[in-house]
DNA sequence: ACTTGGCACTCGGGAGTGCTGAGTGCCAGG
DNA sequence: CCTGGCACTCAGCACTCCCGAGTGCCAAGT
C-alpha cells in the first residue's frame, strides 16, 4: 500500500519540516534528498499519503506538513533512536556524577535534559510506592506535636507533622521509634500496610493511642495526597516552538502535578522510550505536543519516570537518544547511592 | 514643580495604563476621571510631566504611558497598599491552614500568590542561615557511608551524604550522634561554625577522622553551594502581560536561583513590602518587569523571602496588598509548626 | 504501468496606497 | 492660568495588486 519510495518521501518530509519549521514541496524534497525522480512523481506520491492521512497541506498552494498520524509512522518505522557521542555521554556522566543529595540529582538531571534536548525537561521522583523504608526516625516538637522523617533507599526523604493525642515522654518517644525501625526497616512502602496493622501490638498499652496516631500518618503518606514529586525543568524552551496561542495552555498543563503524572504515563520496562504525539496524551492544552518518556531505575524495575516535552514537531530520534542515555545514567547514579 | 493636579494626572494614567493597556490621551482622562479641566490644559500638565521624564509617548499620536521614573513616583507617593478584604482574609487562612509540612505550605504560598495577583509568584523556603538546628540524625548506608540528615526549627529538612574515611559500628555512630544533638540542638545555624571548631575534643580519638568528615559536610552545607531554595509558580501568567519577545528572556531568567535571590532582595524589615521596577532591577532580560516582594517569618525577624514578578505595568496597591498579607499568613502558619 | 514535463490554477503573504481617528502642540482670547 | 480652535502627525486598518511557491491533472514518453 505504501511502496518504499512513499515512505522515504514521508520520512524526509518530516526530516525537512522539522528542521526547517516550513510545509515542505515538491521540488524542494528532490532538492535536499536525492530522490532520483521528478517532483511530479513525488506530488503524485504525496497525494496517496495525503488520502491516507499522513500529512496535510496547511492551505492550498503550501507544501505538506506530517499529521499526528505521520509523526507515529515515523517513529515506529522510518527511524532509529540516535545514539549519543562519545563526548556527550561523558559529559552527561560527569555532569550527573557531581550531584551530592537525591534532590540535586533531580535537579541536574532536569537541567541536563532540557539542555540536551532544548524542550522542556519532566522529571519525578523516585516513587515512594517502590522504594523501601531505610529509617525511621521521630523528633518532638512543641506542644505535643512529633516530626515524622521517613528516608527511602533511593535517599528521598518525606517528613510530617504528626499531633500525638496522648501525653508522652523521652522514654516513649524511644520506644516507639525501636519498635518502627524494627519492623519496618528494609520494607517496601506497598508492604507497610499489611505491617502497621500488627504494630499496636507490639508497645505497651498506654502508648497505644500516641502509636496510632503515628501510624496512620505514616499509611496516609504513603498513600492519598503524597502522590509523587515532579520536577520541570527548561520551560523557557517553549519560546521556541512557537505555540503562539496555545502557549498559555501548555505552560499551565506543566503545573498541574497530576497531569504530568499521566504525561508520564505507565508502561513498566525499564529503559523502554515511549513516545506519545499530540492527541494521543488526552491532555487538555497539550493535544499539540509529543512527550517521549523514559523508566529509569536503580535496579531492574522502574523507579519512576523522566521525559521530555515539545511540540509534536520535534527531533524523535536526538530526543528519543538522550531520553534513554538520561535515563541510564541517572539510573546509575541513583543505584550508587 | 509638580503641583496637585499633575500629580493626579500622573496617578490617572498610571492606573488607566494599568487596566486598559493602552497609551492613555488627554481626552480619556478627562472622561474617566473627573477632573475639573478641558483637556488641553491636561495636555499642557502632560507636556510637563513628559518633560521631567514620568511619562513618555510611545509615538507621536499616541498617548502617553509611564516611565519606571513615572511608576515609582506613583508607588511612592500616589498610592496606597491596598488591604484584602475579609473573604479573601479568610480565604487565603484556610487555604493555607490545610497545609501538612513545610514544602507543603511552601507549595500552597506559591500557588494562592499566584492566583491573587495572576503574576508570577516566587517563594523562598525558610532560609538555613537563620535557622536553628533542632535535630541531627545519621543513618548508616551502604559501603561506609552515613546519610546526615539535618532538621531545622522551621521544619526544613537538609539530607547530605557523607563518605566515611575510617570504619565505624553502630555504637560509634551512636556516640557521634549524641555528640552532635547535644552540642548543636538549638543553635542557629550561624553559630555552629563556631562550635563545631570545638567538637573534635569531644570525641574519642579513635572516632575524630569520621567525626570530622561529618562536621564538614555539616559546615558545607550550612555556607558554599547550598544557598537557598526558591520556588517559583504561575509562570502561565506571563502570557497574558504580552511580552512578546522577551518572554523567553524571562523565563530563563525565573530558572536561576540566584537570579531569583538577587531579585527578592536584601531589605531586613520584616513585612515591609518593597517594591523595585523595570530596570531597578539589574537584572539582564527583567528590565521590563517589577518585582513586589516582602519578608515573612515566625517571629520577629524575617526567614524569607517571597513575592511576585511581572510587568512593570501592574496593579501595584492590589500586588502590594496580596503580598503583605500572604507573608504575614505564611508567617503565621510556620509559627504553629 | 509508471514516470515526466508542461500548464493552468490557487492562494498566502509582502508591498504599496489611501483613509480615518486619536492624539498632540501651539496660539489667541477669556 | 485655563480654554477652544486649528493644523499637523501618524499607527492601524482596509484595500488592492502582484509574485512565487506549490499543486493537480493530462498527455506523451519509456
């Protein structure tokens, strides 16, 4: 249906588009790309990829422009992932490896990114649901009133403010950390669940109300409103691409946590880049925008994500490289520590 | 020099400018505001005002538009902060009430400054260096490592990782953290230099190579690199206030910390609103825009900054307003943590 | 059966033109 | 010192015109 040649010429229709911002013609096609027909075989070509939808002329007397429809084919068949240079990945790795805590880390990694790429930068924090409880500790306040720090294996660190109903003392305080640190030590936050159940068991019954308390703050961080942590990065990129009007939308979309949460999406394997181009993030305000998204991790499985966001007229195959090179190293950087 | 009436020319203008965004002329004045005179002599009051440099045409027939000279002079002596009323009082208290932790009321300031004003809002967290110390905690990680985790009497939570020279137990590192708590809690973070300079000699000597590695990392983090951490909201907002061009000079300008630092100022006074316009503000690429910001703290003395940036034609009595009673409420509210 | 040159057609966008209305500065009279 | 009147300026809009890029189609060539 599409014979080779249609696809060459759709494929340098994005090439030509997306460096030079312009519809793309007949003659300028055999020009640039050395496509060993006339431009009247191509227009006859371009029509047959018009009728199926995969590009579009902007007016009568343009040239064409890919369709979301084109930018997929694209992806999925007419190009590869380009890799980074040598020089880059260096630089990346050196980069990356000067970050002292988790959120410098984030922070460099975001900027690496949005430089790499020239788009905006997304990046989250490894996720809490997957990460495992490496300490336990509580520190009084005023009137009677606990701070609650739990520090995960990937080095995040989420505090809160617990009221304690009952009276406590020193003596109390130490005990019911013993006893958190004990059993929740090396857990993974899904588990802690089934865990905390059994705890009020475990302190003295006058301790049970103050123990409670603290428990159901440690469930209620870990599950409802703490969703996850995301960090943009770049945003001055979109001056750019010249959404012109939709500009505003975009830049609200990017601060609203949760919507970026699903720009992020869900797929699971590691190190897999997926893209998703303009309508198909059901995004209100970023139907005009791709995102070409990446898990990275310590181990085998995902911690969370990071990805890049632009107009659907964009460089997949640069993007797509250093998503996946970002991700990597960041990876590695997190499993080091 | 400038007598009553070109005074309240001046202030006319600005607030013309303000809300129509467009060059205001001789007759509108007269129409909008009820000035007892012909617009010629409004004209002639213009020709002066024009001279000494408050006001400016942007073309020939056009109207005029304030100077920063002319805005200044407007914020000085023209107008007044003005007050938020009651609803938005209560507004602004419970919507800042329901906060659970300190970058949780940080996240919620920025967002209600944002929304108030529709301008950029920027928010320090509560600065280190006036901070007190209110517990250290060390948690042993993999390889001969410790996470040092500092907690702050305003609720901020620093994490550092330190590489340990020597090999250590859990009794030793025991030991160094009853050390540390016993010596530091309730310093400010300005005097632990100080004392830190004294803990060698309070540590067994076998225990001094790592105790010293953590008391520079402690210091490393109270002074160099660490400076201050800064969140920045509403960035939508400067679509509307069309800056055409230099809106990418503006956000990049909003993604450097330090930048943003610099732009918050200096001033010591706690709730004094301070206002710096267009080029007041040396600041490449925010020459156009003003900067309305204010101290905020739990006590007496100021812990941080926050305010609002956007173009120098803004609202400033209602920015003013917005912003003094955002950062007495979020003064407030860090007060009861 | 595909490719190709030729040709008529379309239409966005830049350049040129004229008009209008808002706004000014100046001046002479109150 | 204020005011009405008057001549002048000029941005912005509407209108027209024209060019060039690009297309679709067709008939002829391989």
């Amino acid at each position: 249906m599409l014979d080779d040649r249609k696809l060459a010429v759709l494929r340098a229709i994005v090439e030509d588009y997306v460096s030079t911002n312009e519809p793309v013609g007949s003659r300028a096609l055999v020009d640039r790309h050395n496509l060993d027909v006339s431009p009247a075989t191509i227009r006859n070509d371009m029509a047959v990829l018009e009728e199926q939808g995969y590009i579009v002329q902007p007016h009568t007397s343009a040239g064409r422009i890919p369709t979301d429809k084109g930018y997929r084919l694209f992806v999925d068949r007419l190009s590869a992932v380009k890799p980074m240079s040598a020089a880059e990945r260096r630089a990346i790795e050196t980069f990356l490896a000067g970050a002292y805590d988790l959120d410098d880390v984030v922070m460099r990694t975001v900027r690496l990114l949005a430089q790499l790429t020239r788009q905006v930068a997304v990046v989250q924090y490894p996720s809490l649901s997957k990460s495992a409880i490496r300490h336990v500790e509580l520190v009084p306040l005023t009137d009677g009133r606990l701070l609650l720090v739990l520090i995960t294996d990937t080095g995040r660190v989420e505090q809160r403010v617990v009221d304690m109903p009952a009276s406590y003392d020193d003596d109390s305080i130490t005990q019911l950390r013993a006893v958190l640190n004990a059993c929740l030590d090396g857990r993974k936050l899904t588990d802690v669940a089934a865990v905390v159940a059994d705890l009020p068991e475990r302190v003295e019954p006058r301790e049970r109300p103050n123990a409670a308390a603290v428990f159901s703050v440690i469930l209620e961080t870990l599950v409802a409103r703490h969703e996850e942590k995301i960090v943009v990065g770049g945003a001055s990129n979109l001056t750019a691409a010249d959404f012109s009007q939709g500009l505003r939308e975009v830049l609200e979309a990017l601060e609203e946590q949760v919507v970026l949460m699903r720009l992020l999406g869900e797929s699971d394997e590691i190190s897999a880049v997926t893209v998703r181009i303009g309508a198909e993030n059901d995004v209100r305000g970023l139907r005009s925008t791709s995102v070409v998204a990446a898990g990275y991790g310590s181990g085998d499985r995902p911690l969370a994500k990071l990805g890049v966001v632009g107009p659907t007229r964009m460089d997949y195959p640069t993007a797509m490289g250093a998503v996946r090179a970002v991700a990597r190293y960041t990876g590695q950087i997190l499993a080091e520590s």
